[in-house]
C-alpha cells in the first residue's frame, strides 16, 4: 500500500545505506570531497529548513530533506550525470518502500535536477535541493591535506572555515554565509570554481520568490 514515507525509512533502507557508503568510497578513489553520510544528512536538513522557514507545507519538507538525503546516491554509478543516474536509483528505492508515485516524481525530479550541469529549479523541492547542496563547502569534506597546494577544491574547501544559508524569510532573502581562511587560499578561487553553482543558486532563490546573495568574510560579493 502507498503511503507516506519517512526520511527516517529512507535512511534505514539496506540500499541506500550501501550506495551512499560506495558512491562517496568511488569519490574518494578519484579525488573528490567528502560526498558519504555527512554531506547526505547536512543537504537533507538544510533543504527541509529552507521550505519550513519559507511557510511551505510540513510534508513539502519532508519530501525535500528525503531527496537531500538521496541527490548524489548516483555517484555509485559514475560521477558523471549522477543526477540521473541518481533519479532513477531513488525511484526504484522509494516504490519499494511504498510511497505516492506523485511524491516519487517530486522527489526524483529534485534529484535529477540538483546537479548545475545539467540540471535547473522545476520545483520548490528541487530549488531547495539546489540551495542546500551548494551551499556546502567546509574543510571537513577535505580527505587529507596532502594535496591542498595542487587541488583548488581540496584548498577552497579546507579553507572555508564555516559555512552558512541563511533564510531571512521576511525579508524574501537567503543569504550564503561564508568564512574563508584567505592564508590558505584567496576569495577569488572560490568564484574561480564555484561561480557556476552560485549563479544557480541565484536562480533557486528567484524560484522561492526571494533574492540572493553571498557574504564571504563580512563582505557581499553578490
């Protein structure tokens, strides 16, 4: 029988536990951060605390924070159009467990659509996804130090001392609030290689009806 699945369900499922734990081990082999458990739980919250913060609906958020959870089980498949291959992972996993095909759609559209390469807003779900995954860069998802001098991301990374979004919601604002360590790398690297993920963010935003913008150090840089 259909019904409405928990995150909580979600996370105990003996799959997604496997090929959260794989994707981010495959990740690790190739050089990326940290994308295991962490990062899955820390999109989940920040996406539900965008919508709840915003007045959407309970299960709305509910929704969100479980496609948090599952926007980069794809990478257990490759990293290359993960997004998709993260959809239709998440697909099989939520009929199994028996929830609403149309909450399905919702919540694999978000998951295809994440990722800035290939993907855009075509939900509140999925703006929220979109916000919530970029706005993670903090120097715990940096595996070891031993490449910092020669891995940009490695370096942005483990310089952003703290991380932050910011949902000012009568103000019609979300705010990306960053601390960077600029003795490790400069602020200029960080638009060099993430400028792409804030111009989606931007667009997120407008899609929740509010505007962005993007503090690093004290200072507004959009």
């Amino acid at each position: 029988m259909e019904g409405s699945v928990t995150l909580e369900q979600v996370k105990a499922d003996p799959t997604v536990r496997a090929f959260i734990e794989k994707a981010d081990e495959q990740l690790g082999v190739i050089g990326y951060t940290e994308h295991g458990d962490r990062h899955a739980n820390l999109v989940s919250s920040i996406a539900s605390n965008i919508l709840k913060r915003l007045g959407r609906p309970d299960r709305m958020a509910e929704l969100a924070s479980i496609a948090g959870y599952l926007h980069d089980i794809g990478n257990v498949v490759n990293r290359e159009y993960h997004a998709h291959s993260g959809a239709i992972i998440a697909f099989d996993v939520l009929k199994g467990l028996g929830m609403d095909i149309e909450e399905v759609a919702e919540v694999i559209a978000a998951i295809g659509n994440h990722h800035e390469e290939q993907g855009q807003s075509v939900s509140d779900i999925s703006a929220a996804i979109i916000l919530a995954d970029k706005s993670d860069v903090h120097r715990t998802r940096v595996r070891g130090t031993g490449m910092i001098q020669l891995d940009i991301h490695d370096r942005v990374n483990f310089a952003a001392k703290n991380s932050f979004l910011r949902v000012l919601e009568k103000k019609k604002l979300i705010s990306l609030e960053v601390t960077i360590d600029t003795k490790i790398s400069q602020v200029m690297e960080y638009f060099e290689i993430f400028l792409s993920r804030m111009i989606v963010s931007r667009k997120a935003a407008g899609f929740l009806s509010c505007s962005f913008e993007l503090i690093i150090n004290g200072n507004k840089m959009l």
